[in-house]
C-alpha cells in the first residue's frame, strides 16, 4: 500500500503533521510519497500514480491542488485541516493518525465529487493557435482584467445559445465549487450529490441575467466577443490557463464539461457537508 501527502509547504505545522504522519505509516508497512513543491522540492513526486490513497495537509487551496494532481484517477483524497477554512477538509491535526488509519481501513464516508474537463482554444492576433485541456474539482472562471474594462462573451449550452453577456464576467462551478466563487457571485450552494454544473454570471450589465443549473451531459460554452477585444483572465480553480492576460490575443473559446472521473473526497458521515455549510456559513458551532 502507498500513501501520497500533500501538504501546505508555506505552514511548518502541516510539514510537522506531514513527518508524523509519515513515521506512523511506515511503522504500519505502508509506503509514503510526498507531492513536489516547485520551490522547495521540485524533484518530488507529481502524480499520484501507483497510490491507494492521498492525504492533504492544509485548507481547501491545498486540497484543490491534492486534487489536480489525482485528477479523473479516482484515487481517494482525505483532507486533514492545517488552513483558516476547511471547508473540504474532513479532520483537524488533532485527529490526524485516527482518521488516516480509519481512511485506509475502509472507515470513512466517500463523498463523489463530479469535476470539470475543460479546453480552452486561443488564437492570436498573429494568426497562430493553440488549446490547453484543464482539469477543475471547483470551477472554472473568466473574468476582467484589473484595467477596468468589461468582458463581452457569448454562452452556449448543449449547442443552444443563451445569451450574449457585458460585466465583470463569468463562473461555471461544479457542486463542490458552489461554495465558492460561484456563492460569491450570487450562486446557490449545490448539494454534492448533484453532478450538473452551476452557472454564474459575475456582475452583468443587465438586470435580465441569471445564474442556472445544468444536467451531466450538458456542454457549457464561452465565446469571448470579437466586438469588444478586452484583456481578460480564465482561470480553473484559482490558476491561470494559458496567456489569455497577454496583449494580442484575438479570440479565445472555452469548452466546459463534466470530467470523466470524480474525486473521491474521504468524510465521517454523509451530513459532513451540511454540516461544514452550517459551521462556515451560518456561523453554528454545535448543538441545535
């Protein structure tokens, strides 16, 4: 058996948990990787290849990046809370040996959290092209750049036009991703069983525009508008994709579609997420 962890390098707690952790592990028979860092341990591993199980140590950001590097595998994910949110996390440091042993016996609730697989195609201004394929457990997003200037952008789903939208931008999220960017926006927060997506637009220059639900199978398509060639960003879960904010760029279309493979994201209980909304969301700590 193989365990990855993936800790938030930046907090010596989680590196300390991560030592810990791993002198537990290996006392039990298990072999352990860590996930590479690009500033501090390059040569580390960076997939999660040949591993039963992954364990992220940090908040949520540390959890996303946990799952960027399992993407569509399957792979099941336990998030152990070293960060100020952990909204996704399962446990505290405090019951760090205890819930990864109760993971890899087969203990804990597996929430199935659907992802997204996204192609973005680019042209520039020079003629050239290229596309980039992303993956995203939380959402994908455009957005304007810190200029000022509106987007324009078109929306299709399934090969039906919605509408032609002006403003701040847009979010296509995933259930997981509701609580996100999505929520910022004015979206709902989404049950994790549901697996369609959640759109969002970011401030629309129109009283008349509305954030909607898709189904699985539903195809989301962005078309940045070729009338109003503003710089603009698309970003999945928080990371740039390609050179979108670079000057010259004279269109850009974005495919957004349920990825084929989830993440299986390790909890206590099948009411840990609506706990986790009540704790985060409405402030309650316990009790009724």
């Amino acid at each position: 058996m193989k365990v990855l962890l993936v800790p938030n390098h930046t907090r010596a707690d989680a590196i300390a948990g991560g030592r810990e952790l791993e002198s537990w592990l290996e006392g039990e028979g298990v072999s352990v990787a860590w996930a590479h860092d690009k500033r501090l341990f390059p040569a580390r591993q960076t997939s999660a290849e040949g591993c039963d199980l992954v364990v992220s140590l940090g908040g949520d950001g540390t959890l996303l990046r946990a799952a960027k590097i399992v993407g569509y595998s399957e792979i099941p994910i336990v998030g152990i809370s070293y960060g100020h949110l952990g909204f996704l996390t399962s446990a505290g440091p405090e019951d760090l040996i205890g819930t990864v042993a109760a993971a890899l016996a087969g203990e804990l609730h597996v929430s199935h959290r659907a992802t997204l697989a996204i192609t973005a195609d680019f042209e520039r201004a020079d003629g050239s092209a290229y596309s980039l394929d992303s993956f995203a457990l939380n959402d994908l997003a455009v957005s304007r750049s810190g200029q000022g200037s509106v987007v324009e952008f078109d929306i299709s789903v399934s090969g039906h036009h919605i509408d032609r939208l002006r403003g701040d931008g847009f979010v296509v999220s995933t259930a997981t991703g509701s609580t996100g960017y999505a929520l910022a926006a004015g979206g709902p927060i989404v049950t994790p069983e549901f697996s369609g997506m959640v759109c969002v637009p970011i401030a629309p220059h129109t009283i008349m525009a509305r954030g909607f639900l898709t189904s699985p199978s539903d195809v989301v398509e962005i078309t940045m508008s070729p009338e109003r060639p503003s710089k603009r960003h698309f970003i999945a879960d928080g990371q740039p994709l390609g050179e979108e904010d670079v000057e010259g760029f004279e269109g850009m279309h974005v495919t957004i579609r349920r990825g084929p493979g989830d993440i299986l994201l390790l909890d206590h209980s099948a009411q840990s997420f609506y706990q986790s909304v009540s704790r985060v969301f409405y402030g309650k700590t316990g009790g009724k």
